[in-house]
C-alpha cells in the first residue's frame, strides 16, 4: 500500500534499504506526478525537466493524446502476446515506422520492449542476414546494459566494471571528436587498422553508430563521417546500423538524427521517445535484411505490447500533427544560442565547450580551457545544485563531465528560459564550492 505523506528524505531511506547500489540515483527526491515540462515531487516540490526521462518525454509528459490512446487500448485489451494472437495496433506500428524510416527500399519492423532488447535484436538480425559473426562500434558509445549491448558499448565506468566476459567479436573504432581533436580522418583510419590487426571485413556483419553520441557526450557524428561509413559499408558488404535510440524522433530536430547527413542506414534501432512514456523500441530495416532470421528466430513475450503500441501509434501522430520538429529546432536554436552565450561570458571559463545537434545539447565542463582537463566534480556539483534549485538536469561523457539538456521539445520558450536561468545559477554556485 502507497505509504501516505512520505517525504523525500523518508523514502530516500527506504529505497537504499530495498534497493541495490547498483542504481544509482541522479535526483534526490521522489516524484508524485509529472505534466508536460514540470515535475512535481512527494513534498509539492516544482522541478523543470531538462532530462525528459533521459530522452523520453520528447512531446512531454502526459501528453492527452497519448493518454487517450493508451486507455482506449486498456479498454480493449492489454496483452496476448504478439507471437500468439497478434493485433492490428503492432501491424500499424510497423507500417508506419517503414514509411518514415529514410531510404527507398521496402521496410520491415519488429517491435519491443527496450533500447538494449532492440540493440540485441539488430546484431542477430544482422548476423542472420550476412552469416558473419562480427560487430564493429566506436569508443565513448553507449548501446544499454544487456550482455551483448554492453560488448558494444565503449565507455567502461560504470557500465561494465565487474560484468565480463563480455562477447566477443566486437570491436571499438574511434569516433570523430571535434572538441578533442579526432579528425574524420583518424577515426576511418583506425576503422582500416582494425580491419589489418583484428578482423578481415569480409567477418564484420555491421557497423553500429550513434549520429550523435548520447551517454558517450553528445560528440556529432560530422556528416560527412556518416557517408564514409556508408560508402564503407557498401564497398565490404558490411551492414550499416544506426542506434537512433537517443537521437530519435525529433530529439536532433528531425525525426531521425541521419537524415542531416542524407544517408539511409540498413538498420536503425529506436526506443525512448517512440513510446510516449510507455516500453517500446524496434528495429526498422531493409526489408530483405529483416527477413534474414528464419520463422520463430524472433520475439518475445512482451514485445510489442498492444497499450505500448497504441502510445507509440498516437506519439507519431502528435510529431506530425502537432508541428513538433519545427518547434524542436526552434527551441534547439534558442537553447543553443544561450548556452553560447554562458561560454563566452568570463564567469564560465569552465565550460570547455557547447555542442550538440538542433535541441540535443549539452557543455562540457573542464578545469582550465588550456589542457581540457575533464571537471566530473563539478558536473556533478552542478546537477545537483540544479536538483536543489528546481531543475532536473542529468550529465554523461566518457569523462562525466559533460552536462546535457534533454528537455520535452514541447517545453515553451519562456520554461526553457526559466530552467537556462536555474542552469547559470547553478554552476555559479559549483564554482563557488571549487
Ligand atoms: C544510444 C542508446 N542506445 C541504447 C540504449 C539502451 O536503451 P535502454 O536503456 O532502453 O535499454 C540507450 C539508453 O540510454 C541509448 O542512449
């Protein structure tokens, strides 16, 4: 039963008596509801949300439409199984996705639960599809928790200390980093050393890549990266897998993150925002590729659950109806505008670097411009300064000192503002701490 009038502080204790250390928790207070942009916590507490349930709520939280659809659905039915009995709602879902998904070739779609279950499912997919076994993916990215997705990923603290073995036949490449001076043509090059010391490509099965790194420190892929892959891909027989799970649905103010480099990928992997709030994620792919893994090589109990699937159904229609990738990419303009605007103000000379595709931003803090020594320390101080503000700010990079903004893109310019204001005030008083 729901305990009545707790506070913040009680439940603290209790989740750190019934919860393990493994999860660890960014905010220190404890939500009673959620509308739109704003939070409020058990104590009536307001928060403003720049972290969306990391890249979750991109038309907010309960959004109407999307609360209509879900009930609606619990209305006719819940679960039975796709695998078993399936239902239209999933069949829609898929045709959907295969329209928006860039490239001209026919679509497939398999529909979900989670980031990493799709991550997973794009490798065997893949491997099906080829017969090769291995997996190419880049330093700093981030691909979810499960073993395999855990390979993939190339940040180890925290990720994957004490987890190995890790499965094999995957291997990290170099991703670009303007701000840390890795050139295009450096991380091609370490892409061909990979294929002289570790794996001939005739074995790679596919290339895994963020468009712009999400927990690695929103580093952009630079388009013309993504078209050498592409070309890379082609010339080996390697399939291109874009991991738009973070990026995805108008987070870089398109719907997919690759359309601002032109390119059409083999597979993209979506989660997060599709499902409005509720467990959903796919794979959207070449249609002959999908087919790769014979009949009954798929699935899962809950995977593509009929209320999920009918929240992700009403999200899409909430992005194309409600104008929301013309407001992302105001907002991004607005958002990004000011947090250049913060850089080159004196006070802030510990913020090495802004960066960021459309509303996906983020700073990097270090200890001096100079030697772009990483300041985790403070990143940390700042979130949690936010936190006591009023504002719910969440950090990541390979170093965790990169400070990102992931507001719902249907946050007002005035709320942003609101939070942008919070975020100076913060820092400021994590300077004064250091
Ligand atoms: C790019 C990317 N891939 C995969 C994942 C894993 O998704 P999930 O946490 O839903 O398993 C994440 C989660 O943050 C992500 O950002």
């Amino acid at each position: 039963m729901a305990s009545k009038a707790a506070t913040n502080s009680q439940l603290a204790a209790r989740l750190s008596a019934a919860v393990p250390r493994g999860i660890s928790v960014a905010t220190p207070m404890f939500v009673a509801r959620a509308e739109n942009s704003e939070v409020w916590d058990v104590e009536g507490r307001r928060y403003i949300d720049f972290a969306g349930g990391i890249a979750v709520q991109n038309i907010g939280h309960r959004h109407p439409r999307v609360m209509a659809a879900v009930r609606a659905q619990l209305d006719a039915f819940t679960h039975t199984a796709f695998q078993v009995t399936p239902y239209e709602v999933y069949v829609r879902l898929a045709e959907r996705l295969n329209d928006l998904a860039p490239g001209s070739l026919p679509k497939k779609t398999i529909i979900l639960s989670t980031g990493a279950e799709a991550i997973e499912n794009a490798v065997k997919i893949a491997r099906a599809a080829t017969g090769r076994p291995a997996i190419i993916s880049f330093a700093g990215g981030f691909h979810g928790r499960t073993m395999m997705a855990l390979a993939l990923t190339g940040k180890i603290n925290p990720y994957k200390v004490g987890f190995g073995p890790f499965p094999g036949d995957v291997f990290h490449a170099a991703f670009p980093d303007t701000y840390r001076s890795v050139t295009v043509e450096q991380s091609l090059a370490s892409i061909e050393q990979l294929f002289r010391a570790d794996v001939e490509p005739s074995r790679v099965a596919a290339i895994i890549i963020e468009p712009v790194q999400g927990e690695g420190g929103f580093n952009v892929a630079p388009p013309a990266f993504m078209r050498a892959l592409r070309d890379l891909s082609d010339r080996h027989g390697i399939l291109l897998i874009a991991d738009e799970i973070q990026t995805g649905f108008g987070r870089t103010g398109k719907m997919f993150a690759v359309e601002h480099s032109g390119i059409a990928p083999d597979l993209i992997t979506i989660a997060k925002a599709i499902g409005g709030g509720f467990p959903l994620s796919a794979v959207i792919g070449r249609a002959d590729v999908m087919d790769g893994p014979i009949a009954g090589g798929l699935g899962s109990t809950f995977a593509g659950n009929a209320v999920s699937c009918a929240a992700g159904l009403a999200v899409l229609d909430v992005m194309q109806e409600e104008g929301i990738l013309a407001r992302a990419q105001k907002l991004g303009e607005h958002v990004a505008e000011r947090l250049h605007t913060m850089q080159s103000d004196r006070r802030f000379t510990c913020i090495g670097d802004v960066r960021g595709l459309g509303p996906m931003l983020a700073m990097e803090f270090v200890k001096d411009r100079a030697s772009k020594a990483p300041a985790p320390e403070l990143a940390k101080s700042i979130t949690a300064k936010a936190a006591e503000r009023g504002l719910i700010v969440i950090s990541c990079g390979i170093y965790s000192n990169v400070v990102r903004v992931l507001m719902p893109l249907t946050m007002s310019l005035e709320m942003a503002d609101e939070g942008l204001g919070i975020l100076e005030a913060s820092v400021l008083d994590a300077l004064a701490k250091f």
